[in-house]
C-alpha cells in the first residue's frame, strides 16, 4: 500500500507541477496582476 500511495502521490506531484508549469508559460502578467 505504501509503495501504491507514494507513486500516486508522485503522479499528482507531477501533474500539480506540469498545471503550475503551464499556467506560468501561458499567463506570466495575471501573476504580475494577482501579486500587485
């Protein structure tokens, strides 16, 4: 269970990452607004 638990963690790591990759790629200003 705990090796099952750690690569889907892992997986949602790297998704969670890949979806904050993108959005900073695709939407640099709206962070730039958002913190102003």
């Amino acid at each position: 269970t705990f090796r099952f638990n750690r690569r889907l963690s892992a997986q949602r790591g790297m998704l969670f990452y890949r979806l904050l990759q993108q959005a900073v790629l695709v939407d640099p200003v709206s962070h730039a607004d958002l913190f102003k």
